[in-house]
C-alpha cells in the first residue's frame, strides 16, 4: 500500500486554513465543533493517524496567530 504524502494537497490546506478562521469567528461553541468535525473527518482522509476532535481544536487555537 502506496504511503500518503505527509504535506497535505493545496486544496486540503487551503481548506483547513479557510475553517480556522472559521472557527475562531464562530460566535457558539456548536459552530465551532461543526467546522472541527468537518476538519477532522477531511484529515482523516489523507493521513493514516489518530485523530479526535479535541486534537483539531488545539490546532486551530495554536495556528491562530499563523493564518
């Protein structure tokens, strides 16, 4: 089984970058699990590891000053 790239597809970075933003202009804490959950299910797709939902929003809260 081919191995998957570990940088991500423009289109996948991209996507993440436009979510974060998303969540931290999210005003109630379901809008922000619903763009997590939608992040977490498309990261899933290209890398091979275990992910929760807790781990995304940790990612978008230290990439914040990043995007």
């Amino acid at each position: 089984m081919p191995r998957k790239p570990i940088e991500p597809p423009p289109k996948v970075a991209k996507a993440f970058v436009r979510d974060m933003r998303a969540f931290h202009a999210a005003k109630n804490s379901l809008k922000k699990d619903e763009i997590g959950a939608k992040q977490l299910w498309l990261l899933k797709q290209h890398w091979n590891v275990k992910l929760r939902m807790t781990d995304v929003r940790e990612m978008f809260v230290e990439m914040k000053d990043h995007a």
